[in-house]
C-alpha cells in the first residue's frame, strides 16, 4: 500500500514537472544576453530615504524602526542637489555600460509616481518622479537601465511577514496575504515596464526572506512565490527585458542572468554565494566601493582604486560583469571618494578596454597572480600581483604563439610555449595591471 502511494506521488510530481512550460527566451532577449555578456561593467545605485539617516539601507530593520516612526522619513526626503544627467554621465564616463536603479528596496518605498503605494516619491517634498528622470536620461546618453526591485516588503501587511526573516519590528499586525501582494507587485512592475521605455532588465531581491539562512541545507522557501506569474509578465511586456534575481541558488526556470553579491562566481568569500556559476547564463557580481550599499556616513573602509580595477579584471576572468555600488547622499550628491574612483576606473578603461569588453573569461580561471580574458586569436593575460614572478599557463589552447607583447607599449615580451605550457616573465611595472597580449591559434 505504502509502495503504491509512493509510485502515484511519484507519477503526479513527474507530471507536474513537465506539465510546467519551460521558458524559451525570444530573438530580442538573446540578443540583449550577448549584449550583456559583452558590456563588463556597470552601476549599482541605492538611494532612498534610507539614506538620510546615513547608516545603510537595512536601518529600519536594524534600528528596530516601526512603520509608523519610519513614514516620517518621506517628509525629509528633498535630493535638491540631485542632477540625472550627472549621474549617467558619470557612470558613461567611468566606462559603464549600465544602471541599476534601486525602484523600491525592502523598505518599501517606490522612488517613483506608483499608483499602488502612497509611500512613494510623488508624496515627498521633491513630488519629482526619480526613475523617470533616470530613465530618460539614461534613454538619451545611450546607458541601459536595469531596475532593481525588492521582493520583500517590511512594510506592508499583505507581505507574509509572518514567515519572514526579517522585518519582525515593524509593528505590523495584519495578516500576510500572498495573493494581493503579488497582484500589487504585478501592478507596480507593469507600470515600471510601460512607462519608462525599454528597461534591460529587472534585479529581483529579497527571496532570501523566506528561506533558511545561508549554509543550511533546506534553502526552500516558505511561500510559493509564483514566479512563473512574475516572469511571464515581464517577458509579456518586453521580451528583451533579462530578469535576474538575488536568491543565491540555482537560477530559476525564466531567468535570464545568475549575480552573485560580493563574490566572483564559484568563489564564496561573502558566505552568500554557494550557488555553482551556470555555464549556459550571463553572470554578474555587484560590490560595494566600500563596505556599504545603501550611503553610511561612518564607513571609510574605501577600497583602493588598483583594488577596484582587481575586481573588475578578475570578474572579466570569470566571464562576468561587474555591478559596482554607489550610495549618493540624502541630498542627491555622490561623495567625492566614490566619483574619485570611478573617474580612474574610467581613465584606465580608456586604455584597457579593448582587454575588458567583448571578451570571454579567460581558458583559464582567474589566478592568485591575476586573470585571462581572451577573443578571437587573442589572449589578454593581465598580471596584477606587483612581484608575480613567473607566469605559466598550463593546457594553452593554442598551438603556436605569433606574437607577445605588452599591451601597453607594444614592446615584445618573451613568452615560450612548450609542451603545452606557456612561460612568461613580466618585466617589474609600476601599472595596477600588466597586460601581455599573446596572438595565435
Ligand atoms: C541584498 C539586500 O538586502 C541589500 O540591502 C542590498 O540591496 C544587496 C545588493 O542585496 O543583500 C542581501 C542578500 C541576502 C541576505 C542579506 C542581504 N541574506 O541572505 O541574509
């Protein structure tokens, strides 16, 4: 008896399974894939209320604010310094080929004139619809926008926050309903993708909320999400638009780029990234310029500007994109310490760009020496460890080497190729990266 039921269980999850139409993604949404793939670097941007206080993005949660105290944040929020056209221009200027704009984070404020919330940037004193500005200006310097878009809510009642992880101190008292607050997600992202023209991609986050902590084995969730319902929407409405979403697992049927947050993909460092990379998705990885996403007035820990061009060689190593993250100021600036650096990485990428963008992770994975990246009949070996030494790179995929030489200078290097093996010794260089070319085939 035991045995049969066991068989229909089995027969009814088979059925289930494949009853579920997989998604096939459309010639567009391939197309912005590679488009991606091949763009290396872009811009985080989380800015909101939150900022004011001046202490991150989660300070409602960690300060234990309720609802009601933190709704007062809205009448302070008035970014009169804030300026669109400086902010794509510096991102384009820094050599990035995309924003990703926080719409709503898990406070649940909407930075833009939202039909469905009154928590939204309309009922502030700037009353100055935020994406809007973003979005066009981004329309106009040719930047794609990617829009980023909590899942979790700390907020609302209808969010089932009963089973949430977070957002336990926010007063709420009603009862989570799933149902209205995925029609509620739906109204808002339907506004997000016809009112603002073509949006690249949408960054889902907050899942997490209704799962175990990281490193526990049963990362299911305690809510159906219906993502189906969710994705297929978005790729209803523009069929470009790549849907990513931060859950640190496997991605999810629908889903068109797996991120990492703070790691390289395969490396988990941040001990939130045990996910396996996916060969077949675009990968990105989003870092913060210090230690903090959302503006922290207190957080110095600025990282260096040699180290930031590490990271985005390595990630271009993987194969991956770099989200870098800026939090602007309450009042719409962007500190100084961060426009610094993102004016180097720019400058760098003058030069360098050619190794960086269009390429493919290199044949080899990245180094404690530094990272490949490679196109066709070329291979960029970039060396970031000052005293590296010699460099061999074992299984080289090419048979013969033309040419070796320093990418900057065009000055011959002497690399050997030997039984599969190539040795290289770099000359001692005072650049963040050296990068020799190899040509062959
Ligand atoms: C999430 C956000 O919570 C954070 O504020 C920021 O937007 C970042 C880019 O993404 O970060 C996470 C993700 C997962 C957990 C915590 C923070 N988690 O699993 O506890």
């Amino acid at each position: 008896m035991k045995r049969m039921l066991l068989s229909l269980m089995v027969a009814f999850v088979c059925v289930a399974a494949t009853a579920q139409t997989k998604y096939v993604p459309s010639a567009e949404n391939l197309k912005d894939r590679q488009w991606f793939t091949d763009a290396k670097f872009g811009l985080f941007i989380h800015w909101g209320p939150f900022s004011i206080p001046g202490s991150g993005e989660w300070v409602m949660n960690e300060r234990k604010i309720t609802v009601k105290n933190y709704t007062r944040l809205m009448d302070f929020f008035n970014p009169i310094d804030f300026n669109a056209q400086e902010w794509v221009s510096m991102a384009k200027n820094a050599g990035m080929k995309y924003i990703t704009l926080i719409t709503r984070h898990h406070d649940g404020f909407s930075m833009w004139d939202t039909k469905y919330s009154d928590f939204n940037i309309m009922n502030s004193p700037y009353k100055k619809d935020i994406v809007k500005m973003v979005a066009d200006e981004c329309h106009k310097q040719g930047v794609k926008l990617f829009l980023y878009y909590s899942l979790l809510d700390w907020r609302r009642e209808d969010y089932p926050h009963e089973t949430g992880r977070t957002g336990q101190y926010s007063g709420r008292t009603g009862k989570g309903d799933y149902a209205s607050y995925l029609q509620f997600m739906k109204n808002q992202l339907t506004e997000l993708l016809t009112k603002y023209g073509e949006i690249s991609g949408i960054w889902f986050d907050g899942h997490w909320d209704q799962t175990a902590p990281e490193g526990e084995k049963d990362r299911s969730s305690r809510i159906d999400w219906k993502y189906d319902e969710i994705y297929g929407l978005i790729h209803k409405l523009q069929p470009q638009c790549m849907i990513g979403n931060n859950h640190h697992l496997t991605p999810f049927d629908g889903e068109d780029f797996q991120m990492f947050e703070r790691d390289l993909p395969g490396e988990n460092k941040s001990g939130l990234s045990f996910q396996e990379a996916s060969n077949k998705l675009p990968l990105e990885t989003c870092e913060t310029i210090n230690g903090s996403w959302g503006f922290n007035i207190t957080d110095t820990s600025y990282k260096t500007p040699k180290q930031l061009i590490d990271y985005l060689v390595r990630a271009s190593g993987y194969g991956a994109n770099l989200l870098l993250n800026i939090g602007p100021m309450p009042n719409g600036d962007i500190q100084p310490e961060f426009k610094e650096r993102l004016a180097y990485m720019g400058k760098w990428l003058q030069t360098y760009g050619q190794t960086i963008y269009n390429t493919k992770g290199g044949y080899l994975r990245p180094q404690a020496w530094g990272a490949v990246t490679q196109s066709t009949n070329k291979m960029y070996v970039h060396v970031l460890k000052k005293d590296a030494g010699t460099i061999t790179l074992e299984n080289f995929p090419y048979k013969k080497i033309n040419k070796a030489y320093y990418f900057k200078g065009n000055g011959a290097v002497n690399a050997v190729l030997k039984n599969g093996t190539v040795t290289i010794t770099p000359n001692a260089s005072e650049e963040d990266d050296v990068v020799i070319v190899l040509e062959g085939a």
